[in-house]
C-alpha cells in the first residue's frame, strides 16, 4: 500500500461505480479489476467508504453469523495445499471419526446461545455419496431440524449426483458450504486430486435441490488480484448466496506454510471490491480473520462485510465469541439476523427483504 492524498480522478471513478451499485447497476470485469489494483491507503479507504454504502443499503445493520463443527477431521485423500486435515502432509491437526448424535446437538445449543443462526457440519473428506454414511448423516440432520436449535448446514465436500443432494435437502440442510477457493486458472496450483469443474458441478446439484449456497474462497495463496476478482464473479455467475472470504493462515506442513501473509489493507480493500461486485449477498469473513486483519478485524463491515464466522474454525483458533459479540455492539450491528433469510439475488428490495432466494431460518424468535 502506498501513502497519499486522494487522487481525484480515482475518487470520482470509485463514486461513479458505487453510485451505479447503490442504484442496482453492476460493475463489469474491467471495472471490478481496477478496483482490486487500487494501490494508496487513502483510495482504499474512499473505496471502503461506497463498500460500507452499499452494504447498508441491501443488508441494513444486520449482520449474519455462523459457526461451523468439525464432524469428520483429518486424514483427507485430497491435496488441497492450504489445508491441515490433508493425509498427505504432516500437520498437527486432530484426526477423528464421524461424532455422535449428542455432540452435534450440544454445537447447535451453544451456538443458539451464542445468537449464531447458521450450524454447519464440516467433514475432511473428498465427497458424499450414496450409503450408509450419507444414511447417518441424514439422521443426524434431521436431528438438528427437529431440535431447533440452529439452522443445518453443511460442508461434505463434492456431490456427484443429484440424489444426494435432494435427500439432504429433504433431511434439512439448508445451506451447504463448497467453495469454488479461487480463479479457475490459479486452482491447478491449490489442488489437482479433484478438479474446479467438480466443484461448480457440486454447486449445480445443490441448487437444483433448493439448497442455498455457501461458496467463496481463501485469499493469500499466492493467486494474483485478477485471479480474486475473476472467483467474485464466478460466484456471482454461479449465484450464491453466502461467500465467504477466507484469508490463508499458513499451517506448518503444508505446501503453503511459507506463503506470505496478505497486509490487512489489501484484505479490507478485497472484501470491499467483493461487495461491489456482489452487492445484495452475505460476504461472510471466515477463517484467517483474527491472525491476518489483528486490530483492523472491525473494519471488515466498513469494507462491506455482512457476516462473520465466529467461534474456533476447522484447526485453528479464533477469539472468543463473546469478544466478537461486544465488537458487534460497539459498532452498533445487530446480529439478529434471523428474520431476514438469504435476500441477495436480482428481485431484493432496498431492505433485501423479498428474495427471489428466501430460505426460511429455523430459529424463531
Ligand atoms: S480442504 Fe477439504 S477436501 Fe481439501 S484436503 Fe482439506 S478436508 Fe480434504
């Protein structure tokens, strides 16, 4: 980042573009590209002052949280060169079969008293398919349903056929995490033991079953800011809902345990351009928030984040949720997210209230 007055030909650009936003216009690829290549601190935060706009105008001052429990950890066949629960290297993470019924049960109380609306059941694994593993996971989202207690979400990696995800859907999953990571052309150097085209196929599925979709990606894995502003459009082709913007945490043992940490102004200016170019869905900062923003974590809304994830993530830790929740209300946002639902495709009014996508939340209030 480099130091500076405001250069007034950029500063009329950006507001030209975050009026256009603000007034349910899109930004095109080029556009979006010259965002992300904003360099003076002083640009980033004019970006981040139109990012903040446009989140208040589609999401208001709520903010959507969620947590997620490792229901299946470690020993992974895949390569995915960020992660710790991969079988191929040598890490420090846990490793541990499939959880009961009553610790998944526990996660969605404790997460209902954190005020968390989103439960998401996550397992190291390449995929699902049909049998009697997807049987008992099935029951144990039903479980989750009938309990009440936090919304079923899920991230069991790649589906292949429609029918598993139909009966996850007919289980109760409402949201199911797969993100597409990166661009297309950065992502031979992130994991090649399965390919993007799985992934969007996956994605696919979970739409045609009515699922809502969790898909983002992780930045800081060498990618270039062409490759992050090609995955936010590719997730806006795709129509998630949620995108969740993970930052690397380099994890010993990994092929990426070297890679150099993202500033925390280049992070704030990403979130901001993924608000741009998807104003109306719920960009969610994920893993890699505390280590990689430190004191600059609150300035993730002022970029134009809509919702966290709070409590520890897959194998590392994050701060306390209490600690998150103060934060919330220091800044003044209310997470009582769960009147509003997933209001973020074409056809949202000016409160996101009338979705074209609208996932009804099982908590009620
Ligand atoms: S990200 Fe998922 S699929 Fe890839 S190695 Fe880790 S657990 Fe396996």
């Amino acid at each position: 980042m480099t130091e500076g007055k405001i250069d007034v030909i950029n500063h009329s650009r950006i507001a030209e573009l975050g009026k256009r936003v603000l007034q349910g216009g899109e930004i095109t690829r080029a556009e979006g590209e010259w965002l992300f290549a904003l360099e003076r601190t002083a640009d980033i935060f004019d970006l981040m002052s139109w990012a903040n706009r446009i989140r208040e105008r589609f999401k208001g001052n709520k903010v959507h949280l969620c947590s997620i429990i490792n229901i299946k950890a470690g020993g992974c066949s895949e390569n995915c060169r960020f992660c710790a629960q991969s079988a191929l290297y040598q890490t420090d993470s846990p490793r541990y079969s499939l959880i009961d019924e009553q610790s998944i049960l526990s996660a969605a109380e404790e997460a209902q008293t954190n005020g968390v609306v989103g439960l998401g059941l996550v397992a190291a694994w390449r995929g699902l398919d049909e049998g009697p593993v997807l049987d008992e996971l099935c029951e144990r989202f039903e479980a989750m349903k009938q309990n009440g207690k936090a919304r079923p979400d899920a991230s069991l990696g790649i589906i292949r056929n429609q029918r598993v995800a139909d009966r996850l859907k007919t289980a109760g999953v409402e949201c199911y995490n797969h993100n597409l990571e990166t661009s297309r052309g950065f992502y031979e150097k992130v994991c090649t033991t399965h390919s993007y085209d799985e992934r969007v196929q996956t994605i696919r599925h979970l739409k045609a079953a009515g699922i809502g979709i969790c898909s983002g990606g992780i930045l800081g894995m060498g990618e270039t800011r062409t490759d992050r502003c090609e995955l936010a459009f590719s997730l806006k082709e795709l129509g998630a809902n949620v995108v969740p913007i993970n930052i690397l945490n380099p994890i010993d043992g990994t092929p990426f345990q070297d890679r150099e940490p993202l500033p925390p102004m280049e992070v704030l200016k990403s979130i901001a351009c993924f608000r741009f170019i998807l104003p109306r869905q719920e960009i969610m900062v994920a893993g890699g928030r505390a280590v990689n923003l430190r004191d600059l974590q609150s300035m993730i809304f002022m970029a134009g984040a809509s919702a966290m994830m709070v409590g520890n993530y897959l194998t590392t830790i994050n701060q306390p949720v209490d600690k998150d929740l103060q934060m919330l209300k220091d800044l003044g946002l209310d997470p009582s997210w769960d009147k509003h639902g997933f209001s973020d495709q074409n056809g949202a009014d000016s409160e996101g209230q009338n979705a074209v996508t609208q996932l009804e939340p099982v908590l009620a209030k």
